[in-house]
C-alpha cells in the first residue's frame, strides 16, 4: 500500500509548499518513487501539466521536485478568483465553473469524488504521496463539506503532520489552540507537528516545545529554520507580493503594477533572479517609478476589471508618460490584452461590462471567447531569433495590424504584436523569461550582460539545498519512518 502523510498548516502562508517540495526532493534523492497532492487550491498561479490540464504552480513546482511528471491529478480543485467574492471553478485540469463563495461551500460534497478519484490515480505505483492541505483545520466553520484539511484527510485515511510558523509569533496558541477546537475524530488524525521559519539559537524553543506537548500530547517532528534557499524557488501565493515591493538596487530598474488579480507573477522570478536587475512592485497608491527602464504588465485573472482598477490608479498617465520618454513595455497574457487599443467581452464571460478602452499602445483588439486555451508550448523569440518554451493559459482572440510584427512563433504560430517602433511588445506566451537565451537578449538590450546563466537548473539547486536542511533538522527518527 502507497504511504502517504498530509502536511497541514495553523494558519495560510507558514510554509507548507516549500516543505512538501523539500520532502518530495528528499524522498527523490532517495530512490522513492513520490508524488505530491493537494486536493483544493486557492491561487491565480497556475500551470500546465504534462498532460494537458491546469493545476496549482505549487504542485507543478512540487512534481519537478519529485522528479515525476506533473498531472491535473496532483491538484483536482484549483479555484482562480476572478472578483472579490466568486472564483473560476478548474476540476481535474479543466473548468468546471464559477461559484461565490457560499455556493461553493455546498458545491464542495460534490467534488469530494473527484478529490479522491485523483489522489488514488497519484497513489498508484508510488511509494509515497506526500499531500498538502490548505489554510488551516482550525477553520471549523468550513468543517462542513471540507475536501482541503481533515475532511480530505479522514475520508482517505491519511495520517497529518501540523505545521506552524514561529516567524510570525504565537505559534504556541496557534497549535495549542488548534488542538482545543478541533473535534476528537479529526485531532486523532494529527501525528505530531513541525515548527517552520525559526530564526535563531534552536534551543531557546525547547520550553516551548515541552509547552505544546503538555497541552496537545503531540511529538515535535522537528523545528525548520528559515530557508534561505526558498527565496529562489517560484513562490505561489500573491502573499509574497507583500514582501516583494522592492528589490535589489541594480543597474536596470523593471517595474510592475501589481493589480487586484495579477496572475502567473512567478514569470518574474527569473528577472529577479539576475544581477543589475531591480525588480520593483508598484502597489496601489504608489505611482510607477519614472526612472523604470521597462514596465512589465502581467498576466490578470480578470483582463477588463484590472484594466480598470490601473485607470483608477492613475497608471495609464504614467505609462502614457513612460513610453513617450522612450521607455519600453511588455504585456504578457491579460497584460497584453490592455496594451491594445480595446477589450470586447460581448458574451459577459469575464465581466458585465462588454467593452472597455485599453492603453492603445498596440494597434491591436482583444475579443473574449468561451473557448480556453491551455497547453505548453514550444516557440521561438521573432524579436530575438532565440529558443523559447512556456505555456498558455487565456481566453480571448487577439487581432490586429500589429500582429504582423509577432513577438514570437508559439506551437509553429505567430503570437503577439509588436509595435512599428518595437518598444512594446505583447505576447500571450507565459514564462518566456525563464527562457534563458531569450532573458540573456533582453537584458543585453538595455546594456547588461544577461548572464545569469540557466534558471531551471538555479531553481533545481535549490530545491536540493531545501533537502539538504529538512535532513538535518527534522527527526531522524519520524523521516526513517517516512522514507525507509
């Protein structure tokens, strides 16, 4: 029988991702045929599997770890918000609808097949599946139905390991207060917990951790310090961005509007990645830095309702500003849509509005259409004559007289538009900036040396590294258990 454990957290953001990919590189590197899972995800970054579907970019960052191919079977429900109270439904890799969130609370007994449909597909000829939960089990008001914590844990009879993160304080009222609320059937399913992010002399926690196993009789499986190799990893959740306002200080300053449903940011990590790169987070408020040399628009879960909220930001007259003092932009996916001169949505498929005004600064139109098109692609840069790969994840036909200037031949098509003076570029092409010939030609445009060298293989290393520290710092004992 495939084992499996399930990695839960006290609250959102303490970690669990980085922990599941490191376990799954560490089960890897040991031989372990290991497969990663989350049964409900909540984020606007999504990937392509390798067969063919969307999924989390967590697990598709958690299966490179394993060494296994990615499936939609890793992530059965991913929820894409696309207002502030209702989300694109994607079952199994395909969409399946759209909920507010009260109908999705009585939708979720409905999809609970379809979780344990794909965990059993990802348990079969694999020693082990390491499984991550969503937000909190402490949320007992969402008990009820629930397919991402314990109600996913007790109908598949997988065993759970609590994980809190100490780098935001009171991770012991966190567990502790876990341990009370919970009912007796889903606390019998929590195995032991691990503490996440210490900074620090370890064993200032010791008193804590006998604290913790006086109220909850719990073993500490082992206490993480902060990895500094997560830094380097693709980060998932729009969280980040918090922390992400402001970069290195760098020859080339890149600047990126950061907007209510931004989606896909982690095209950007390869840019942050490079030296002489400052990567710079605009927020609401702030105005896009003048001396920014490019400004990227990323890809948007809602093309029409971001364009507007970057009019109510005032960030049109700032790129109007920025282009006219010879300033370059790209637009991938939605944020190539807004560079065009309108976006009609005549279906309402995306909004009820049925025709905005874009930027006008590509002689192009966007029409949405029912039809989504997902899939990875292989393409070359026309602009650079180089090698690309990425994927596509959009709704909408783009059209135009600068299309004839493509950005790129995607799949042995022309995608993008580029304009007469080639300063803006669109391109419905997600991830080419980790494309590392590509990433190497433009930052040798703006006068850098553009050799950061291969980005796959940085964010391999790291995953590694990730590996190396859980080894030394969680229990010998719980990981023989595991892994042997």
């Amino acid at each position: 029988m495939t084992r499996a454990i399930m990695l839960q957290g006290t609250g959102s953001d303490v970690g669990k991702t980085v922990l599941v990919a490191g376990l799954c590189r560490l089960a890897a590197n040991r031989g372990l045929t290991v497969r990663p899972f989350k049964p409900q995800n909540m984020s606007n970054n999504a990937a392509v599997s390798d067969d063919g579907g969307e999924i989390g970019r967590a697990q598709w960052l958690q299966s490179l770890a394993a060494r296994t191919p990615s499936s939609v079977h890793m992530n059965p429900v991913l929820l894409k918000p696309q207002s502030e109270n209702g989300s694109q439904i994607i079952v199994q890799g395909r969409v399946f609808g759209q909920a507010k969130g009260r109908d999705y609370q009585r939708l979720k007994p409905q999809l609970l097949s379809s979780v344990l449909e794909s965990f059993a597909k990802v348990s079969e000829g694999a020693d082990l599946v390491i499984v991550e939960g969503a937000g909190s089990p402490a949320e007992i008001n969402l008990r009820a139905g629930d397919i991402a914590n314990m109600g996913f844990a007790t109908r598949a009879n997988v065993p759970v390991v609590l994980v809190g993160d100490i780098d935001r304080g009171g991770v012991i009222a966190s567990l502790v207060g876990t341990h009370a609320i919970l009912s007796e059937e889903d606390r019998k399913m929590i195995s032991g917990y691990i503490i996440n992010k210490f900074r620090g002399d370890v064993s200032l926690f010791d008193d804590g951790i006998r604290a913790i196993e006086g109220f909850t009789g719990w073993p500490c499986f082992g206490v993480v310090p902060w990895l500094k190799a997560a830094g380097r990893l693709p980060a998932e959740d729009s969280v980040v961005l918090e922390r992400l306002v402001k970069g290195e200080r760098g020859a080339l300053k890149i600047a990126v509007p950061v907007l209510p449903r931004i989606a896909n940011f982690d095209d950007l990590d390869p840019l942050r990645a490079e030296l002489g790169v400052e990567l710079v987070f605009v927020r609401a408020g702030e105005r896009l830095p003048a001396d920014a040399a490019l400004i990227i628009l990323p890809g948007s879960k809602s093309t029409i309702s971001d364009l507007a909220d970057l009019r109510a930001q005032g960030w049109d007259l700032d790129l109007a500003a920025h282009v006219r003092r010879g300033g370059r932009v790209i637009g991938i996916c939605g944020g190539y849509q807004m560079l065009g001169r309108k976006v009609n949505d005549p279906l309402g498929i995306e909004s009820t509005t049925t025709e905005i005004e874009g930027l006008g600064l590509l002689d192009v139109e966007t029409e949405m259409a029912p039809e989504k098109t997902v899939r990875n692609s292989s393409a070359h840069s026309a602009e650079y004559d180089v090698p690309l790969s990425g994927y596509q994840i959009h709704l909408g036909v783009t059209r135009g007289a600068d299309c004839e200037r493509p950005a790129a031949i995607v799949d042995g098509l022309a995608d993008g538009a580029v304009s007469a003076d080639g300063r803006i570029t669109g391109t419905y092409l997600h991830g080419l900036f980790g494309s590392d010939a590509y990433r190497a030609r433009l930052l040798q445009s703006f006068g850098l040396s553009g050799e950061g060298g291969n980005y796959r293989e940085s964010v391999d290393r790291a995953l590694d590294e990730v590996a190396v520290d859980l080894e030394k710092h969680l229990d010998p004992r719980w990981l023989a258990g595991l892994l042997d």
